[in-house]
C-alpha cells in the first residue's frame, strides 16, 4: 500500500523484500515461513480523495480491516505474524489485529515504535492529510472513528505501554499529542547521550509487564546514507549496528511475538540496498547471531 503516503513506490517495498531473499534467509536460520501473499490494494490514481485531511479514507480502513483479520488468524494458529509493507498506515490494521486476539485472551500488548516520526497526527494536526502520518494516534484511540474501530471499537493500546524509539522529526500537534498521553519516548538525542545498549535496554524494562509485544520498524528509523529508499527521509538517524543492536537485544529477550517493517521504496533506492538491509534487520529480529 502506498495510499497513506505523499510519494509514490512504497507498494512495491514487499516485493523488493522479497527479492532480497526474506524467505529463503529465514528459512536458513531454521524457520518454517509462509508467505500468504499480498492483500490487493487499489491504485490512487482509480480513486477520487474525499477528505484531503484523510486522503484515500474508504481503501485504506478496507485494506486495514483484512489485515487486522489475517493478523488475529495468524495468532489464533500459534503462528509469529510478519508484516511487510507498503507504508506505516497498514500499522492501523497490524496493531488491531493483535490488540483484538490479546482482548479475547485478556492478555495486554505493548508496542515498540521505531520511527524518525511519531506517526501521532490526526486529520486536525496533519500538515499533509497523508494517514501514514496517523497510525499511533489511531492505536490509542485518537483520530477519525473510521480508523479507530478498525479491528473493533475499542482502545487498541495502552499509551503507557507504547515506546518510541530514534524519533527525530516531530510536528507540533504530535508533541502535544505524545505529552498528553504519556507515551514513552526515546529520542535521537537520547541514543546519541546514552548509547543504544542502554536504550533499549530501558525501553524493554519500560514494557516488561505486557504479554504481547509488537514492533513496528520504519526504515526512516535509519539513516539515509544505510537506507535511501524511504519517502520521508530525515538526516541523522540510527546507523547500521544500532538498528540491528536492537533486534539482537530482542531477539535475545524472546519477547518480541509480531514484526512489521515499512516504508521500503524501491523507486527512491539504490539497486535494493534499502530492501536488503530491512532483511537483515529481520534475520537479526529471529536469531541470527555473529557468531
């Protein structure tokens, strides 16, 4: 899905993921991987934008609402979702379908958000209208009810047991938005003064009480030098051991149950160094060890 972003070619992020050879490389690690294949996604240019504060509202819940069911299913069956897109508002229908199977379980879930940007505008802060600018509002119940009950109306998450990770680009409307619900935050600034040892650490303690544990990967996280092939570039991100420090560390604390990882663009890349560096995050995120 592209539909929630401002530029095109991030639809095609999965199959550059998969041409990387996602499949293959964790299978080697002693995985048995299924790929259920893509969810159709209509294209922009076969749709009118209804609300250029909510652009392509109707594809967007559609899509999201198969994705939460397909997502709930998957852990119904003892399985490990992965999720790869496309850009971050698919993490609408993602965090739905975990939040709906933790409800039914009466489990709690936290979610670990690693991002450049807080992804906490609503159609009233949003400088652009884009919904991947949304996702984590949405998850904590803020925003447009289209999108706040997909996957059922409820709360999706506790802000308390959220943590933001390499964040570095916030507007202004998010700032208030990330105070007021009390969200936990690490910062770049923060990697930078503390290193990511001890990050990641803290943000692991901070959701130490929650059964479920998402992550949801931006490759904006990164540095754009390690991967270019983001719509929304922001200098100054996380460099190539510090983003796999993090999948080790939870890779090793065996409390991550789900994973997605978005905003690959291979239009904006360099001959699929974006993608093929998003794979090597997941073989770290499942095991994979130097030595």
């Amino acid at each position: 899905m592209d539909l929630g972003a401002g530029r095109r070619g991030v639809d095609m992020g999965p199959s550059a993921i998969r041409i990387a050879g996602i499949t293959e490389k964790l299978s080697a690690l002693g995985h048995t991987v299924t790929d259920e294949g893509d969810i159709q996604v209509k294209a922009p240019e076969t749709q009118r934008i209804k609300d250029p504060r909510l652009k392509y509202l109707p594809e967007i819940v559609r899509a999201c609402t198969l994705l939460a069911s397909k997502i709930e299913k998957s852990l119904d069956t003892g399985d490990f979702p992965l999720v790869i897109g496309g850009d971050h508002s698919i993490a609408i229908g993602t965090i739905a379908g975990i939040a709906s199977f933790c409800r039914k379980k009466n489990k709690t879930l936290g979610v670990l958000w690693v991002d450049a940007h807080g992804d906490m505008n609503t159609a009233e802060t949003s400088p652009s209208g884009n919904i991947h600018g949304m996702p984590l509002a949405v998850s904590v119940g803020l925003g447009a009810l289209e999108l706040t009950s997909v996957g059922g109306d409820f709360r999706k998450v506790d802000p308390k047991n959220i943590v933001m990770i390499a964040i570095r680009d916030l507007d202004e409307g998010e700032k208030s938005a990330i105070k007021k619900n009390g969200l936990n935050i690490f910062t770049m600034e923060d990697i930078d003064k503390h290193g990511m040892a001890v990050v990641i650490t803290k943000a692991l303690r901070k959701l130490r009480a929650v059964d479920y544990l998402h992550v949801s990967f931006d490759l904006d996280a990164m540095d754009p030098q390690v991967a270019p092939g983001v719509g929304t570039p922001v200098k100054g991100g996380l460099d190539y051991r510090e983003a796999h420090l993090i999948m080790e560390t939870l890779a090793e604390s065996k409390r991550m149950t789900s994973l997605e990882i978005v905003e690959a663009n291979p239009i904006l890349d360099n001959r699929n160094q974006s993608a093929e560096f998003a794979v090597e995050l997941v073989q770290s995120g499942f095991g994979k060890k130097i030595i």
